[in-house]
C-alpha cells in the first residue's frame, strides 16, 4: 500500500496537478472572455517594451554622434550616407538592415559580396574608424526598435548567401549544418561570434558559435556579451585579427 501511495505521490500526482491547472485556465478563459492571444499578449508586452524602451533611449543618446557620423561619411566622397542589404531573420523572415557606408560607392559592383579583409582597399578613411568601434552599426537600433533585430543574437546573414570552400567548391549556407536552428532567434548586433569568433573565418564556421548561444541564452549571458562589446568598441578593436579584448 506504501509503495502504490508513493508511485501515485512522486508520479501521478504531478500529472493530475497540470491537467487541473489547464481545466482551471480553460474554465477562466471561457468565463472572462479572454483568449489565448490576450494572454500571449500580456505576457510578452514586457519584453517588447524593455526593447522599445531601450532601443528608444540609445538611438536618443546617439543621435548627435549618428549625425556628425552622416555629415563625415557624406563629406569623405561624395557617396551616400547609408548602405542596406536584405538580410534573414528569425523564422527566416527577411528584412532590410541599414548601416553607415563604411566602404567606397558600388564596393560589391566588381568583386560581389566578399568579406572585407585586413587594409581592405575599399574602406574609407572614416569607414576604418567606424568599423573598428562597430559605429557603422548604430542605424541598426531602428531595426532593434521594430523588432527585427535584437541587442544579442546571431549576426543577420543575406538570402540565398554563397560562399567557396577550400577546394574552390560553392557552398550554400542554408545547407550548413546550424543555418535553420540561428533563425529560431532574432539576430543581433552582437553575440557569442562576432565577439569570440576569429575575424577571418568563413561564416559558415561561426555556425557553432551562433548554437552555443542558442543552447545557453539567458539573460546574464546577455548583459556579460553587452559588457564585452562595449569594452571592444572603447579599445576600438572590432576589427581586430587577434584578440578583441
């Protein structure tokens, strides 16, 4: 008797608990006329608002720097101010992502979309300065700010993007091992790769990177990665081949 009393306490009894914790939320739901969307709603409004508050608050506080970024890009050569590129969100949704032009006008035109290297000629003078301390990023708050993007996440990759393996070979990211899983996420202006991940490794190879994160997402790990890329962008390291920090 002992033994079935037990197998009913440690076993049964919590299944029983749930099943009437769910009749008892369905009988409420039904009762006050509130759906399933209202509670949804209610409970990620505060997530929502702490990214709108936030977003809100660094675009306010970097406005005047985000300006005189706007004129010293303008002034440099001419070009236009911004650059934005069609890149994949979460549920692969896609959306347009802004940031300063860092590189000359057309920089894709000849070469297409290659990964800038170290004293990559096609940088600008004013474009050094802001990949080095991630400035260029900063019109991306707005992308933060409409929930396209969050502060932590995977880094936004293009539609369809390509890139050659080691024996010259065209391989599809989509078909990378970890490209479905980084899209059950928004992608961020920082994260696990872009701060620990070599500047020069194939994207593909960041992969790992992006499901370590993933695995181990919470929000310590993303004050800590916070911390981190601010400290990167006051040494003015991002581009660094070595050790960012």
């Amino acid at each position: 008797m002992n033994d079935l009393f037990s197998v009913f306490a440690s076993d049964l009894l919590p299944i029983f608990v749930i099943a009437g914790a769910g009749f008892a939320l369905a009988r409420w739901l039904k009762a006050s006329a509130v759906t399933l969307t209202h509670v949804v709603f209610y409970a990620l409004l505060p997530c929502f608002a702490f990214r709108l508050l936030i977003s809100s608050v660094a675009t306010g506080r970097q406005f005047g720097l985000m300006v005189l970024l706007a004129v010293l890009v303008k002034i440099e050569d001419g070009g236009p101010v911004f650059y934005s590129q069609d890149r994949v969100g979460e549920g692969g949704r896609v959306f347009r992502a802004w940031k300063f032009r860092s590189m000359i006008p057309d920089a894709e035109k000849h070469v297409g979309a290659v990964q800038a290297t170290e004293n990559d000629p096609r940088v600008t003078r004013i474009g050094r300065v802001m990949r080095a301390t991630a400035m260029d990023e900063l019109p991306q708050l707005w992308s933060i700010f409409v929930g396209d993007m969050s502060f932590v996440g995977p880094r936004a990759l293009r539609p369809g993007e390509i890139e050659t393996g080691g024996a010259g070979e065209l391989i599809h990211l989509e078909d990378v091992p970890g490209y479905r899983e980084r899209h059950g996420v928004r992608p961020g202006l920082t994260g696990i790769a872009q701060i620990f991940a070599p500047r020069d490794i194939a994207r593909r190879n960041k992969f790992r990177y992006d499901r370590l994160y993933i695995a181990r997402q919470s929000f310590w790990l993303d004050v800590k990665l916070i911390a981190l890329s601010f400290w990167i962008t006051f040494r003015g390291s991002w581009e660094s081949r070595t050790d960012k920090f």
